[in-house]
C-alpha cells in the first residue's frame, strides 16, 4: 500500500447500518405550512412509522391547502399551535415557522412533553435560545435543530480527518460561502419575521460545517460588520421588496474561540462574486481546503485537499468525494430525529452546540451595529 493510499484509508465512509422502524406509528404534527415545512411533510411521508395527524398555521385554509396538496389524509386542522397541542395527543412536531416564531411553539411543545424538530436558525435572538433550552432540560424531551448538512457523509468527513489528528492543532479557520444573485423572498427580509438576514439562513450552515468538525469550542468574542446593499436595491430586487428589506444580505467576522483558534468568516445572500473562497482550516501538522460552491447551502464543492509533510516532502491527498446514497440528507434529518425518540438517543443536533452557533450570529450583529469588537457571554442554562 502506497503512503497515499494509507492516508485515505484512514477516512474511508462508514458502513451503513440496518434500518429499524418502530412497530407504533408516531404522531406528528407540523406548525406552519410555509416552504420549509414542504420537505418535513414530503419526508415524513415516506417513513413507515409516522402519521401525520395535525398541522397549525396562523393563515386560515393555508394548512388545509398544503395538507390537500401533499395528499395527507385524516389530518386535524388547527389556526395555532396552541391549539393543536391542547387537543391533540402528540409524539412530536416539527416547527416550521418564520425565525421570530420559532420559541413560542417550541417551548409550549417541550411543556407539553412533545419532542420537537426545530428548523434552523435556532432561533432569532440567544435568549430565546436560552428560553428553549430551559424547557428542554425541564421536558426531558428530545430537540434537535434542522441542521441536515451534518448528515451529509462529507461533512462527517471532515470532522473525521480533524479527529484524526492529521491536522495537529488547529489555530485558524477561514470559513463561509456566498451566492452571486440567492436572496430569498417572503418572511426571510424583514425583522419582524426573519430577525437575521443571510447570517441566520445560510451563515448559520457555514459556522456549523467548522465548528461540529473541531468540537464547538465556546466563542469568545466578535467583530463583526454587516451590510444590505443588495437587498436594498432596486437594481436587484423589485421596488416593494426593497422597500421592506431591513436585514443583512452580507455578514463578515472575525471571531476568537477558546483554545487560541481565529475563526475568520464572511456570508453572502449577494454580491459580485460566485464565492468569498473556500474553507481552510489550518492546523500545526496539516491543512485541509474544502472547496466551496457557487450557490452555497452548507455543502461541499468538490473533492477535499489535505496539505502535509511526507517525509521532509510538501504532499497533497485529495479526499474523494462521497457520493450521497438513496436516501437524501432531509430524509436522514427526519430519521435521526424520530430513531432519537424511538431509541432514546440524544439529539442528533443537539441545542447545546448550535446555542454557540446562534452566540456568534447575535455576536456579528450586535459588533456591527456597535461597531467595535464585542464580547460573547454564553448564559448559564
């Protein structure tokens, strides 16, 4: 076996395991029936032990329409969430609402005693994260955050080639991604349903791709900048949604992190580039450059390169890309949620990470609106 060949076969794909369903169908509801909510349903619908038998949406015959749509049948309709869990015997919901709604519905659902698949972002402000992790800790309740990028047997290897130690220390990270023309419509361009702009929808992925891969160490501070100069722009949108954008469409930092490791990030809803570069990170033994994509959504770009010595020789391994198997990676996201009910497994994403990872998001913006570095306090839970 070459040298080559022995470092790849130290991050070869894990074996798949044997699928087990459970022999009671769970009942799930869905709260809000926007776009997001599509892929929950879509999914849940193909898995053997799930029935859909409610679903809550502030906009009358809007559940109703998308339940008619994707053909669920015996379905309970209800016009909030409140409503669907006080009449309603669940195992589990998934919340599909707008940003600034995530908390209400997560925490009266966790009170409940309901197990809850949150989308992403977490949340649109840490102390309502903080508030959600209060009552998972008091339910005892499974929460998981829709982070499906982490699924992704590309993703995974990228924290296996960290764990390895191939990479020696790691002291600095370059990370992010960016579209040249992505910025979405509807609740994701105002504050009073998005709360966060491109740093929330797409950021959120980026820091999660690096931050899971060297063990989410705590930050500790930011500096941040954000800016709208797209969004706001009647060159690029159309003159009402302009009218109404008031969040970011672009967010750089440059973040410190406990164990002496500079994370240096940029996102973009828009810009004149097709990516602000790939992700690097640096270590004292090896690098590893993960290329990124012209329309980023927390994947990778294309085969990975580990940059080492050999022998007192510069080297390169390229790491293949895994080809993603039959079952996509929102179906993965689902799965692992209910085999986490079903088999009492802890959260697949669980809240005591991605409470760093929305520190960060609140961290950039509250440095950028202050316009200086500032520190990140992570609350007691």
């Amino acid at each position: 076996m070459s040298e080559a060949d022995r470092v790849l076969s130290n991050f070869t794909p894990e074996v798949r395991e044997e699928r087990t369903y459970s022999e009671k169908k769970l009942r799930v509801g869905i709260i809000g029936t926007g776009w997001i909510a599509e892929a929950h349903v879509e999914s849940y619908l193909r898995q053997p032990d799930v029935q859909i038998v409610a679903m809550a949406d502030l906009i009358p015959g809007k559940a109703e329409k998308f339940a008619a749509h994707y053909g669920v049948k015996n379905c309970k309709f209800y016009p909030d969430h409140k409503a669907m869990l006080e009449n309603e015997q669940l195992d589990a919901v998934s919340v599909c609402t707008y940003n600034t709604q995530h908390a209400a519905p997560t925490i009266d659902a966790l009170n409940r005693g309901v197990h809850v698949l949150l989308e992403k972002p977490f949340t649109a402000t840490l102390d309502e994260a903080v508030d959600i992790m209060r009552a998972e800790k008091k339910s005892g309740k499974v929460l998981t955050i829709g982070f499906q990028p982490r699924m992704d047997a590309n993703m995974k290897q990228i924290k296996k080639i960290v764990d390895s130690g191939a990479l020696g220390q790691i002291y600095y990270i370059q990370t992010g991604g960016g579209r040249r023309r992505g910025i979405p419509n509807s609740t994701f361009i105002e504050k009073k349903t998005a709360g966060i702009g491109a740093l929330g929808d797409i950021g959120c992925y980026s820091l999660d791709m690096v931050l899971n891969a060297i063990g989410y160490p705590k930050p500790l501070t930011a500096s941040g900048y954000t800016s709208n100069f797209f969004g706001t722009s009647t060159d690029y949108q159309k003159p009402e949604d302009a009218a109404r954008f008031n969040v970011d469409d672009f967010a750089a930092a440059f973040i410190r992190l406990e164990g002496g490791i500079i994370l240096d990030f940029r996102i973009a809803w828009a810009m004149h580039l097709d990516t602000p570069g790939d992700t690097v990170i640096l270590g004292t033994k090896g690098a590893l450059r993960i290329p990124s994509t012209e329309c980023w959504n927390g994947s990778v770009g294309g085969p990975m390169k580990l940059y080492h010595d050999l022998a007192g020789e510069q080297v390169e391994t390229v790491i293949p890309i895994i080809p993603e198997d039959e079952s996509g990676l929102f179906d993965k996201k689902i799965r692992s949620f209910l085999d986490a009910i079903i088999f009492d497994r802890p959260a697949p994403v669980p809240s005591s990470q991605i409470l760093y990872n929305q520190a960060i998001i609140n961290a950039i913006g509250d440095s950028a609106e202050l316009g200086r570095e500032v520190e990140i306090k992570i609350p007691q839970i």
